[in-house]
C-alpha cells in the first residue's frame, strides 16, 4: 500500500525568487515529491496559475530562467501552497487462513484419528463442515463465498466470518483458539462435538472434550508432500478454450514513445533526460495523405521535405522527465469515493508506474526492422550518431543534436508497428494493443481464423457507405479443450523451453537460399541478391508461375525454417507432420508403463503417442548440439572484469531430469542421449487429425497456404507474399 504523507506551506505574495531558492535549498536534501499550487503575479501587469507536479530541481530552474528573460523576475509574486509528498511504501500481507498453507506444487494428506480430522488441502473449511454434519455443502457455500465483492476478499472463508456462516446455513460452528482458550462465536445455539482449529492457515477438526490432545495430534499427523499428475483428477480437468478476440482497441489510442538515456557510470542505471512520444493514428493518415499525393513515390523513396518536417513536428518530445506521473481512473477521487461507500478520503491519488521493456513482437534492432520494412530513406533510424556521449552534464546543451535522431527513432518505429498492425488486422483481426507477445498473437490469430469467417459488407456512413469487416462463428468445427486445474497447467508450462535458439559447438552453413534466389532472379529477370525485393518482385509479377512452383518445390529446404518456435510442442513446429494431442483425452503416466515408455522413446518409437513427462535422462559426452535450452544461474567475470551472477545458456552432459513433451525427449535421443527413468506426468489417449500450427495456414480463403503462412511466420515485411504452393 502507499501511503503518502503530506507536509504542506502556505505562501502569501512572497518575491518568486526567493520562493526558487527555497525549494532549490529543499531539492538537496529532501526526497519525494514537491508539488506547486498557486499563482505568480507580476506587478501591475500580469497574473499566472501557476500548478507543477512531479518535477526535479533542474526542470524548475529551466522553468525560472524562461521567465527571467522574459521579463525581470524580481518582479514577480507568488501566493499558494508548497506542498511536500513522502512516500511511505507498506506491504500489506493477506490471509492465508482457509487456503491450507500449501503452494501450486504441494498437497496436504488426509488424516483421521481419535481426537481429530485433517483435511485436504483446497477448500479445507467446507470439507470439515461436510464431514461433521454428514451432507455436502459444497455448491451452496461457493455461492455464498464468492458472492463477497474482490475488495471484502472474494472466495475465502476466514475467522470473522463464523457467525454469518452459521446464520445463513443454519449451523453452530466454532473455532477454538488455544492461545487465549476460547472459543468464536461464544454464542450460538448447539455445542457441537468436534470445533474447528486453524493450524498452518488450515482448518482441521479436532473434539471439544479433547482439545489439546487433539492438537497434538494433528500435529504429529500433519504433512504436506509433493502434487502428481495423480492427484484429485487433475488431468480430467478441462473446459472449451474461449478466446476473446472480436474486441479491438482503436487506432487513436496507441502511442509509440521512446526515451533517450545517459549512463550513470557508478550504479550503470540507464537516466531518462528525455521521451519522445507519437499518435500511431495521426502518422498513418499522413503517410496515407503522401501516397495519394505523390502515386509514383516508391517505398524506398525520401519523402519530400515539407512533408518529413510536418512528420517532425507531430512526434511529441519532454525533456527532464525523470519520472512519469500518470493519471489513472482507477485512483480518481469521486470514484474512490463511490467504491468505498462515500466515506471521506484523505491523500493524494497521483501513481507513478514503472515500465519493464522488453521487445516481444520484434527481436532485431530497430534500425534493421526500418530497413527491412522497406520505410522511406528519410523515415529510418539515424545510425551514424554517437549516444554515448551524451552525459549528464552536456545533454542539455546539445540537444540541437539529439532532437532530431530522437525524434526520428519514434518516427520510424511507429511507421514500423503501423505496417506491423496493418498485415495483422488484415490476415487475423489483431493487433499489436491485443496481444501484447508474439505468442499471443499467434494463439489469438489462429483461434479467430478456426473460428470466424470475415467478409467485408458495405455500410452507410453519414451521407455515403463504407466497407466494413463482419465476422461470422463458423458452425460444427470441433472444440478446442485446455486444462484448468492450476498444478497441471503449471505442469504443461513447465515442459515450455520456449524459442528454440540452439546451442552449438560448430557453425554450419547452406546455400539452400542462394538456390531459391537463383530461381527467382531468372523469373524475374531481376539483377538483385536482396531475397526481399526478389520476392516482391515475384509476388507483383503476372506471369504464369507454374515452372517457378515446380522447380521450387524440388529443393530439399526442410532444414532452411529458422524462427523461433513457441508453444506446446515448440521443437516440433518445423514438422508438417507432428502430432498435437487433445486436451480432453488426457490421463495420468502410470508406474507400471515406465518400463515399456523408456525402452519405447530410447528405440525413437514412442510417436505418434504424445505425453509430457518427468523425465531422468543422460547426454552424451561428446555432444556438440543441444536440442533443449539448459539455463543455469551461475556467476562469472564479465567484460569489465567484475563478478556478475545471472542465467546463462549452457550445455549440461551426463545426468539431467526436467519436464518435457515427448518430442522434446526423442529430441535428446536423436542428439545421442539415453532416457533413464519416467516418475511423473501426462499421457494423452488421441491426437488432432490436423497440425494446429498448419491449420493456420488452411484457413484464411483466397490465399494459398504458403501465403498466409509466410505473412504470419515473417510479420514484418509486410507487404511480401510468397507464393510457393
């Protein structure tokens, strides 16, 4: 929770330098935030409201010297208030009673003795009260418990609510707690033989007649043990999987923003001195407004100057934000207000949100994206500029030099994600605001294009009509099922290494490439080695591309894929034919099968059966390629010759265990290892009849699979089409 206090000044027309001074003196040793409500007034001539918040002693100077050569600042008043912000910052720790005290990985054991009753873990409270009055009340009291508001802790039985429980069923529970020895409720109507005792955050059972001896006893019995795929049914637990992916954020609300940083040389941190920011929207009605001007500009083209300069004045830039003080609805008084009863609120409501950057959609450099964007010349990333030297102490005065690369960076990364949006919204109605990873867009493009049909209709619009997309639910397609229980969904998520980058020991290198680029540049009679214009070339061309497909289909390019590969079976998206198992005719590995999977998987005929595994295996000595990524937190000398701990890809011979899929263990055979022992996991009884990775590129009509599947493999150009079925 953040708890801000207040320390606030009143000020009446006090000279305005005077007022600088004072808060330059308060900036050295004060930290938090310094807010300015008030108004300046300059004698006999002008008056200003004057409101600053969330600014740093450098930024107020640049304010005071703008006035001071305005105007003299000797003559200018100030009266208002001063106020000083501290943040105090407490964590605020929740509850576990009811939740049984046990993580996603661990269960407790059901025990029943003499003096006391130990449940399960999950829902503990409700099965003591089943089993004391002999009938299940599960479905009622899940009703009643999850009819709480989130705020008032939805979903969980606590102490406090004995009394309400007991009215609304009709019951005369208590809870006994031995450090003061009495009992909650005191009151109520019948004196039942076992109460209820909470140890560990868990309710057990214990009798009333033999309270300590039945502590005692619970715990002496009372063990939490590891989760299997055995347990509780877990691996029966699915539902339909549901994607919402009709709603759409407009265009008008995405931004690209950038900031330019200097390095603080003692802690390394990376200081904003200033962010630039642009309306996605406001960018591509320009850019569509240039094309119609100038038909015969090619992409590649600069374009023209008055127009590059009007491009220049739309990106938004601030200098010497050092934090970023944004407005959130959610903190908005008069709705705090609302949500907690009207009752009187005192504070402030101003968050300051931190942002983690990580690039999830695009993993080459920007200025490499702009380029194979195919962007005008002048709308690409500035390469030939020095940030490094931008410190401190000069940025400031050398902003004339920075501004412009600045303002290109935004530039050309927002003429980048507007193609990236456009291909998107085009092959799978998404866009960048709805998925905010790759993975993402690949899950929610292929259930939309599984489940919709889109066609575009004409509508009026005002005086005239426009064409609009309109999506149809397409009938009797068979559903998708996914796990719900939480231990089997981590389970599966386990067994998810990612984007297979791999591993090796020696570089190995094809000219399956230069054979493709061969074949296309005597089709198109293009002198070019520049794989991208052959292909745009080849996809504008009218020609008859019969010869073209036939000879293209004869080259051996199953080992030419390189992308990285996410989902339930990663290492296997580079196979037409691999197998992709049906959620719903999951079952737990049984011990008895260990001996014939391992002997199965060490032979390479464990397919077509899927499974996900926990898994005993060794690698081979010798080993130069590693199928799995093996991370290791380890620590070591970096560049600057200091210790430095973190994760690094390495490889890891002889003995290893993990959770993996099935192909990912084949995978560990082909590479010469030996599968040593099976504990744990899930075997799927059957198999989709289609490839869900090629399924995405059946579907969309009127292109061909090689198409579609190129769009969505190769986003970013964005206007290439490869046609190769």
């Amino acid at each position: 929770m953040n708890k801000i206090e207040l320390d606030e000044t009143l000020i009446e027309n006090a000279l305005f330098s005077d007022v600088i001074k004072a808060m330059s003196d308060k900036f050295k040793t004060f930290k938090g935030q310094i807010k300015i409500d008030g108004e300046i007034v300059e004698e006999g001539n002008h008056r200003q409201y004057m409101s600053l918040l969330g600014f740093n002693a450098k930024t107020f100077h640049n304010i005071f010297s703008n006035m001071d050569k305005k105007s003299d600042a000797s003559d200018w008043y100030f009266t208002g208030k001063i106020i000083l912000m501290k943040d105090n910052f407490q964590e605020i720790k929740r509850s576990r009673v009811g939740r049984g005290g046990t993580d996603l990985l661990k269960k407790i054991n059901e025990y029943e003795g003499e003096n006391c009753y130990i449940s399960t873990d999950g829902h503990c409270f409700i099965k003591c009260v089943n089993r004391v009055l002999n009938k299940d009340l599960t479905c009622k009291f899940q009703e009643y418990i999850n009819g709480f508001s989130k705020a008032n802790r939805k979903g969980v039985m606590t102490c406090a609510r004995m009394n309400e429980f007991n009215k609304k069923f009709n019951t005369s529970f208590q809870i006994y707690n031995p450090k003061n020895r009495h009992f909650h409720p005191r009151d109520v109507h019948d004196e039942l033989d076992w109460v209820l005792y909470l140890h560990n955050s868990h309710f057990c059972l214990i009798r009333r007649s033999q309270k300590s001896l039945g502590i005692q006893e619970i715990e002496d019995n009372y063990e939490q043990v590891w989760k299997t795929c055995r347990d509780d049914n877990a691996v029966t637990q699915v539902s339909p999987l549901k994607l919402n992916v009709l709603s759409s954020m407009s265009d008008d609300a995405l931004f690209a923003w950038d900031c330019e940083t200097y390095s603080e040389k003692d802690t390394r941190r990376a200081i904003p001195y200033a962010c630039t920011s642009i309306n996605l929207e406001k960018v591509r009605k320009m850019l569509n407004r240039i094309n119609n001007l100038f038909p015969d500009l090619k992409p590649s083209d600069p374009l023209p100057e008055e127009f590059y300069d009007k491009l220049m004045n739309v990106v938004e830039i601030f200098v010497g934000i050092l934090s970023f003080p944004l407005s959130n609805p959610y903190t908005d008084e008069d709705l705090q207000k609302k949500w907690k009863r009207q009752k009187e609120i005192k504070g402030n409501y101003l968050q300051h949100i931190n942002f983690t950057c990580s690039y999830q959609h695009e993993s080459s450099s920007l200025a490499a994206w702009g380029n194979s964007s195919n962007l005008p010349a002048n709308l690409r990333k500035i390469a030939d500029v020095d940030i490094a030297k931008y410190t401190r102490d000069n940025w400031e005065e050398l902003r004339h030099e920075w501004e412009p690369y600045a303002k290109r960076d935004t530039l050309c990364l927002g003429a980048c994600l507007i193609k990236y949006n456009q291909v998107t919204k085009e092959v799978v109605n998404q866009n960048m605001s709805n998925n905010i990873t790759a993975p993402s867009l690949s899950l929610n493009g292929w259930y939309y294009l599984y489940h919709y049909d889109k066609e575009m209709v004409e509508e009026e619009w005002y005086e005239t009509t426009r064409m609009v997309a309109k999506h149809t639910e397409k009938e009797n397609i068979e559903k998708v099922y996914s796990h719900t229980n939480p231990f089997i969904r981590n389970f599966i998520r386990r067994s998810i290494k990612g984007g297979r980058v791999s591993a090796n020991r020696k570089s190995f290198e094809t000219n399956k490439m230069d054979e493709i680029c061969n074949v296309l540049k005597e089709y198109t009679e293009l002198e070019s080695n520049n794989i991208i214009d052959l292909f745009k070339e080849y996809s504008a061309s009218t020609k008859d591309k019969t010869k073209v497909h036939s000879r293209l289909k004869k080259i051996e390019c199953t080992k030419l894929m390189a992308f990285d590969a996410n989902g339930l079976y990663a290492s296997a998206m580079s196979d037409l034919d691999s197998e992709y198992p049906r959620a719903e005719s999951g079952r737990p590995f049984l011990p008895e099968e260990e001996k014939e999977f391992v002997k199965l998987f060490n032979k390479q005929k464990f397919r077509p059966r899927t499974a996900i595994l926990t898994v005993w295996f060794d690698n081979p000595k010798n080993m130069f390629f590693q199928p799995i990524p093996a991370k290791d937190k380890i620590t070591f000398t970096n560049k600057e010759g200091k210790k430095e701990t973190g994760n690094k890809i390495r490889f890891r011979n002889g003995f290893c265990h993990d959770v993996l899929t099935s192909v990912d263990i084949q995978e560990i055979v082909k590479a010469g290892g030996r599968i040593i022992r099976i504990l744990d996991g899930i075997v799927y009884e059957e198999n989709f009849v289609f490839c869900i990775k090629m399924e995405m590129t059946r579907i969309d009509g009127g292109k061909t699979d090689g198409e579609l599947y190129y769009k969505l493999d190769n986003i970013k150009e964005s206007e290439i089409h490869l046609q190769c079925t």
